[in-house]
C-alpha cells in the first residue's frame, strides 16, 4: 500500500517514512503544501498523512482543496494543536482522523488500518480468498494450515492482488500501490514478485491462485473459465 505523508520537519518526516516502510508501505514525502497536493493529484495513495502547519498551504487547506477536486483517500491529520476545535477544524475540512503530536507509530499504523478498512467497507483486518488468509495487522499469511514467509514487499503486492480478487489488477496500478515514485519504470521487477509470490503461496500439489491476464495484468482467484 501506498502512503503520502505531508510533513515539514525533517526528523519527524523520517521517522514517519522510517516506520511505514518497515512495516511494508510505499512512502512519499512532501515538505510542504503546494507539493502534497501535487502528489496527491498525480498519484494513487491508500491513506494520507498530512501534517496541519506546514510552509505554503496548511495542513487542512489541503485537505479542503482535495475533497473538493472530489478525491476520496483516507487523511489522517497530525497536529501539535490541542484546541478542540482546531480538530472539529481538520475532520470538517475532510479528515478521517486526527493525531496529536506527540505520538507513537503504532498508534498511527492502527489508525490507518482503521481509515483504509472504513474505505473497503471491511470491518475486520483479515482477507480471505479460497484457502488463502491474510492477516493485515499480524502481518502473516496462510494457506490452509502452512504458513506463508513473505517480505514486505510481497506482502504488500499479495494484499493489493487479494483486496482485488476476482478483478485483476494492472502492472501500472501494482506499481503505483506497491512502489515509490522512485521505481524504476523500465525494469521487469512486477513479473519478478509476481514469481517469487507464485514460488510461496502455490507449492506441490496445491491449486494456482495467481493468473496472468495477457495485455491487462494479473488477478488473483481460486477457478478460471476455460
């Protein structure tokens, strides 16, 4: 999953992108908000992490001039204010949540858990296709009974492919939800994943759930029609 985080001070900044990439998100950063919302204009994200006093525009104007551009992600507001309403502020402007600073990352990593399953309408952090099970707080995966080992950018490709299931999804959108804006656009490393997920969640004797769908991408599904 892709995650924007907004935030002028650098040692805050990267300790955010820090901690969201050990737990296998796609980080990128915005030292202001004339460039947050650049970024959020021109690339898909999961959840955003906007801070409210940055240079330029502040944290809840940008949120204002997203949701009325009509763009949906989750937002997650950070602030040092402690003002009542200056939180009332931030969620009418259009957050989903707000955190005051300072704060822990796991407090933040369970509060985007909770703004993306509102967005998918799901009340629990487990996904389940066939025999295959996700775990999205735990971090683990199973098929059946065996337990799958993935990294965290095989688990993130799986929860993209799983979240989908039975549509397929692109190579372009699995690089825009799995990958920086940093990725290389002109290496094979989707098909090399898609390989080494296939490799794992799809031994001996065990059905395929992984197909590739020629021209369009991959999707995820127990059955294929002929």
């Amino acid at each position: 999953m892709r995650i924007l985080v907004a935030e002028d001070e650098s040692k805050v900044a990267a300790f955010l992108e820090k901690g969201l990439r050990e737990e296998g998100y796609a980080v990128d950063l915005a030292v202001n908000g004339d460039e947050a919302i650049w970024l959020a204009e021109n690339h898909p994200y999961d959840a955003w992490v906007i801070d409210i006093l940055m240079p330029g525009k502040d944290g809840i104007s940008v949120i204002r001039h997203l949701r009325r551009r009509k763009h949906q992600t989750p937002a997650i507001l950070l602030t040092a204010r402690t003002r009542v309403e200056d939180r009332i502020l931030g969620l009418d402007a259009g957050a989903d949540d707000y955190i005051p600073k300072p704060f822990s990352l796991s407090e933040l990593l369970a509060r985007l858990r909770a703004v993306m399953r509102r967005q998918r309408n799901t009340l629990c952090n487990e996904v389940v296709v066939g025999d295959l099970r996700l775990d999205l707080m735990a971090h683990t995966a199973w098929r059946g009974t065996r337990e799958i080992l993935l990294t965290n950018r095989e688990f993130a490709l799986l929860e993209l492919l799983m979240l989908a299931s039975p549509k397929p999804v692109s190579k372009t959108a699995i690089v825009e939800h799995v990958w920086d804006q940093n990725f290389d656009s002109g290496t094979n490393v989707v098909q090399v994943y898609v390989k080494y997920l296939r490799t794992k969640i799809e031994q001996g004797d065990e059905a395929p759930l992984i197909h590739t769908v020629r021209g369009v991408g991959y999707v995820l599904k127990g059955e294929v029609s002929a």
